[in-house]
C-alpha cells in the first residue's frame, strides 16, 4: 500500500480544519438563533399573557385588567400555567435548533489520534530505506 504523501496529509488537515470551522459557524448561528426565541402563552380567557426566552427566562407577562376580578387563588394559578407553557414554548424551540445544528455537525469526522504525527513520520522515514 502506497504511503500518502505529506501533500496529502496536509490536504486532510485542511479539510479537517475547514469542516470544524463550518461546524462551529453553524453553532454559532444556533446559539445566535436560540438567544433570539420567543416562546408566548396566552390562558383560554386571554386574561394573561407570557413570554419567555430561549433559555426559559420569562420575558413579559400582561394581565388584562379584568383578571383582578379573578380570585388571588385563580389569578396564581392561571399565571403559573402560563408562564410554565411560555417556558415550554421557547424550549421547544430552542431544541429544535440545537438539534437542527448538532445534526448539521454529526459529519465531523474524528480527529486524528495523539499519536498520528508520530506515526505518519516514522512510516515516511521507513519508506525511504
């Protein structure tokens, strides 16, 4: 079996390095996507209204004027709920774009091993003889 030349070595080093930047661009871009979420929930009354980020931190929550109508007990559960489902909303969102990007990445291939430079050099060196 011919041994490949350091030209090719180099060449799948590049290509290496170039995927992984790739890689790492596409993780960027899903960081930059989750840090953009929006989860939203509204309660079946449309008395409150939540939204939360891509992280599960709540964004915002209104409560229409007639929701103090509703009893403390109500009013707290109804909030909870809400905020729990806008909470859901943005980390469904969330996984599916850090899935999408980890799926984008699985064609990494693995990197060398530690001792594949050492290897590669003693195999060239035999070569020669």
């Amino acid at each position: 079996m011919p041994t490949p030349s350091p030209h090719d070595d180099v060449e799948q080093a590049e290509l290496y390095l170039r995927r992984g930047r790739d890689a790492m661009r596409r993780l960027q871009q899903a960081r930059a996507a989750v840090e953009a979420v929006a989860g939203a929930a509204e309660s079946a009354d449309g008395l409150v209204r939540a939204t939360a980020d891509g992280r599960g931190g709540i964004t915002g929550l209104r409560l229409n004027p007639r929701a103090m109508r509703l009893g403390a007990g109500a009013l707290s559960r109804q909030v909870t709920e809400v905020l729990q489902e806008a909470q859901r909303d943005a980390g469904e969102q969330a996984r599916q774009i850090v899935d999408g990007a980890l799926a984008d990445t699985a064609d990494l291939p693995p990197p060398p091993g530690e001792d594949f430079i050492r290897e590669r050099v003693e195999q060239i060196a035999r070569n020669l003889l």
